[in-house]
C-alpha cells in the first residue's frame, strides 16, 4: 500500500464512522432523546479527524520512487471524482430544500457554513474511494 | 483502472535477465513497484517513453516486451 492509498482508507473509515454516528445522532433527537445540538461537533470531527492522522502519521513513501506516471494518472482521476462530486453534491443541496420544505419556506443562514463544510467531506470522500477504486482495494498486491 | 488490449513478457524477461526482482526493474525504469506489478499485470498501459525504457531495460525492441491484442480497426 502506497501512502495515498492509507490516506484514502483512512478518510474513507472516519468519514463512514462519523456519517453512521452521526445518523444515530439524528434519530436519536427525532425521537426526543435528549441530544444536545453540541453532540453533533462528534460525528464532524471523527469525520475530519481522518485528515489530521494522515497528516501525522502517514509520512512519504520510502525509496528512490514515490510517485510515476500512474499516481499522476490516479491523481488527475481522483480528482476530477472529487469535483464531480461536489458538483453533485451542489446541484442536490440546492433542490433538495425545495423538495423537502416546499418553495415559500426559508432556512437559516447558519446552513451555509454547514453546507460548506459538507462540500468539503464529500470532495474528499469521492475523492478517496476514486484512489482506493484505481489501486484496487486489497492490500495484497501480488509482488515479489 | 480499466483493462487495456496490452499483452506484455515482462515476467518472462525479468527470470531470463537473471531473475530481476520488480524492485530492480522499477528502480531501472524510474518507477515505482506497484506500477510494474500493474504493467505485468495488464491492468495499466505504460506510456509511450515508459514502454520504450522498459524494453531497453532488457535490452529487445518494444514489440518483443509489449503486444497489442485488441482488435484490429
């Protein structure tokens, strides 16, 4: 496993960790549970934490090589994974409250950030599984 | 990433070239090991100046290490 595709494994779990938490979280106050709106920092940032321990932990690769004309080629794919992500994820986000709460109501503007935010976990999100796809999931990668 | 309609012997030639480890070819070609495990495996086309580095690597023409296998336009 090269180091892009630890980062994206990594991304790809904290992010599921903290969407799955986070859908807990909002059932739990459908259901009048008691959850405070502090609680919902949680999921967010086991989400990004993902990020901060690629940062710290996954230094570059070893060896003379580290990067051919294949990453380049699995980089550009990635990428481009991730903006037509994001670019899906701004169509949706910009119907969906439409559909959703009907064409005279209105939201906070507190959801902007929000929003934002979440443009961010879906570019890296789409992002990671684009790598992960590309190099193949399995760690074994048949060498010698 | 996709398969392509590339065949190549670079298996083949590494054992007859004194069983070159797919390190020792990387380092030779200027890339990385996965990138060779991936060309033998026929799940990667290398590039043009990569196809011609790695048959000079064995010292043959590019057509004795790759072969194309798709169908003919």
């Amino acid at each position: 496993m090269n180091r892009a595709q630890k980062i994206s494994l990594t991304m790809v779990i904290t992010f599921l960790l903290g969407l799955f938490l986070g859908i807990i979280l909002i059932v739990m106050r459908l259901f009048d549970l008691g959850v405070p709106k502090i609680a919902f920092l949680l999921p967010v940032c086991i989400a990004g934490s993902g990020g901060i321990i690629s940062i710290t932990c996954f230094k570059k690769d070893k060896g003379a090589i580290a990067f051919d004309e294949r990453d380049k080629l699995v980089e550009k794919n990635a990428n481009l994974a991730g903006f037509g992500a994001v670019y899906l994820y701004v169509i949706l986000m910009s119907f969906l409250p439409i559909v959703i709460l009907g064409g005279e109501a209105s939201i906070p503007v507190t959801w902007c950030p929000v929003l934002l935010i979440g443009a961010g976990f879906c570019q890296a999100f789409a992002q990671s599984i684009a790598y992960l796809i590309q190099y193949g999931w399995r760690v074994k990668d048949g060498g010698e | 990433m996709a398969e392509n309609n590339l065949s190549n012997k670079i298996r083949r030639l590494r054992f007859e070239n004194g069983e070159m480890t797919q390190q020792q070819l990387a380092d030779k070609v200027g890339v990385t090991r996965q990138t060779i495990i991936a060309i033998e495996a026929g799940k990667y086309a290398p590039s043009l100046p990569l196809a011609f580095r790695i048959a000079r690597a064995f010292g043959v023409s590019v057509e004795t290490v790759f072969e194309y296998v798709g169908k003919q336009s």
